[in-house]
C-alpha cells in the first residue's frame, strides 16, 4: 500500500482527488473498529503524510469552510457507503464491511469510483437516486458536478434524495413495532388525526391485520386504518397481502385504509388496492413524506434567495 501523498491522483491544486482517497479510508478502516470521520481523516492524513498545506487549501468562494480535502473525504465516505464498502452506525461514525475487506484485498491502493460502480450496492443506490430524481423532475442523476455548470435548487434535491435514500436505509433496520409507531406518528404529522381526533398502534396480539388506527373526530365516525410491514428492499408486496388487508377492513365495517412498506407494490397489488380504495404508500413515497414533514429527520441549513422588492422602489416615482 501507497504511503506517499503525493504519488495520489491529484487537482491542479495539488490536493488528492475523491477517487485516490477511497483505498485509504477502506486501509485505516480494516482493523474493524468504529471510527468518526473526524478520526479517519486524521488517520488518513498521517498514513499518506500529507502536509499541513494541502490540508489548509480553501475553496476560493467558500474560504470559511472546512477545506478541499475535508470536503473531498466526505465525497470519498460517501461513494463507499452507497457501495455497501462502509456501513454507518452512527451519525459521523463508519466501519468496514465485510465487502469493503474484500474489495481493500482485491484491488489495494488500485481502488477506483470506477470499481465501485460495478458493485451491486451501488448500482442499486443509483437506480433509485434517479427513480427519486424522476418523480421531483430534477434533471441531475449523479451528485458529482464535473464542471458543468447546474441549479443550485437542483443540486439541494439531488442531495436531500441522497439522504432520504440512506433515510429509508434506516427505517428498514428499526424494529417492526417501532415502524408502526413511525407510521402513525406520520400520518398525525401530515394531520390526518384533525383537530380533536386521536392516533394510537394497536396491540400486536389481537391487531387482526390492523397495525394502526387514527380516529379523525372525538366520536370516531371517521376512521382511517394502517396496516405497515418493513420490509427489505426488493421484497415486493403483492396482491394477497393487500387482499388480506382489505379483509381485515372489512371485519370492521371500514372503508378506508392505508397500506405502507419500506419497499415496493406488485403490479396486482396495486390495480386491487386501487379498486378497493385503499391508499398504497411504497419506501419511496414514505421517506418523501418523512422530509415533506419532519418525521425522523432535521434541517440541517437553510439557504435564502434574495431578489429586488420593485414595490418599494414605486415610492422613489411618486
């Protein structure tokens, strides 16, 4: 393995690109531990010896900022943990997986963006960043910018779809009841209880197909039930599962009734549900409903647009 800084790929201002970091973040990873980033930066940094100098190299138009290279070690994290090469248990924390060893085995300090591609972690994760770009109309697929000049609106929703991707990731892992409560909390959120109503999961004994119930008015004449199953990615809901939903409605005199999984609706699931009334809501459409309303996730900054008030200037033509 490489220890030298200035044998790696480089930009015109000498400081390493994302691409030539990833064999070394994998290298000071491989021992197994848990590392914060912070950490991992700074292991890396000593592993190539890279000086003081290249670390203090500063966007020209953000010289506040951590740096280039701080910035590049975040792409480079980022790149290995849409690969499955990192898993992230924590905010800011990383550790190897088991693909990543055998990656680091295989390819050494010749580990390229190139090999990630391959990997079907990433590929998957690119699918569905540009099935989530789709739906919202935003035109980038890829959060490298490569020069080209792009919105910087576009660029927020490319990066928000990032985050409701590795969003999902985590709601797959809570455990069932948790989900359930999530579900809840999120329709209550989108204010599907009303004013005076009341939401509560039911109890997983005697919940008879039934995971939820939001009673929409005091005397309950409006009542809408949940049924949520988490389920991995790829294992698509089908028909018989919305059938038996449907029948655990009709055991009690309901008519309305919303079916939501953290993965996907088979083609016949979703012509009976329609047929039914019943609302589907895939992994998809439950993360873009989790950030629309602030369920599970924060702000993490806030931009502002400004533009020319023509309105105060009509005083000046008076």
């Amino acid at each position: 393995m490489n220890k030298d800084w200035r044998k790696l790929k480089h930009s015109a201002n000498n400081v390493p690109t994302n691409d030539s970091l990833l064999p070394y973040v994998l290298e000071v990873l491989k021992d197994g531990n848990e590392s914060h980033k912070k950490v991992i930066i700074e292991r890396v940094i000593e592993f190539l010896q890279i000086p003081e100098s290249i670390l203090a190299e500063k966007y020209p138009d953000s010289p506040d900022n951590e740096g280039i290279l701080v910035d590049r070690f975040g792409w480079a994290l980022s790149s290995l943990y849409m690969s499955d090469l990192v898993e992230r248990p924590r905010r800011g924390v990383y550790k190897i997986t088991e693909s990543g060893l055998t990656m680091l085995s295989q390819y050494g300090d010749k580990l390229t963006k190139k090999d990630l591609e391959e990997l079907p972690a990433f590929k998957n994760y690119k699918k569905e960043l540009a099935i989530r770009n789709q739906r919202i109309g935003n035109k980038i697929s890829l959060p490298e910018i490569d020069g080209k000049v792009i919105q910087v609106e576009s660029l927020i929703n490319n990066q928000n779809n990032e985050v409701a991707i590795e969003l999902l990731d985590k709601v797959r892992q809570v455990d069932p009841s948790f989900f359930e409560r999530l579900v809840v909390d999120l329709l209550v959120a989108m204010g599907y209880s009303g004013k005076n109503g009341d939401a509560k999961v039911t109890t997983q004994s005697n919940d008879g197909g039934i995971d939820g119930i939001i009673n929409q008015d005091p005397l309950g004449t409006s009542t809408v039930y949940i049924q949520a199953k988490r389920y991995r990615d790829g294992n698509t809901v089908g028909r018989p599962a919305i059938q038996s939903f449907y029948g655990a409605l009709a055991g009690v005199n309901a008519d309305r009734g919303v079916f939501i999984t953290t993965s996907n609706f088979a083609k016949g699931a979703q012509e009976f549900a329609k047929s039914q009334g019943i609302v589907l809501i895939d992994g998809i459409k439950l993360t873009e409903l989790m950030m629309q309303y602030g369920v599970g996730i924060e702000v993490a900054k806030v931009y502002k647009q400004f533009r020319i008030d023509s309105d105060y200037f009509e005083d000046e033509l008076i």
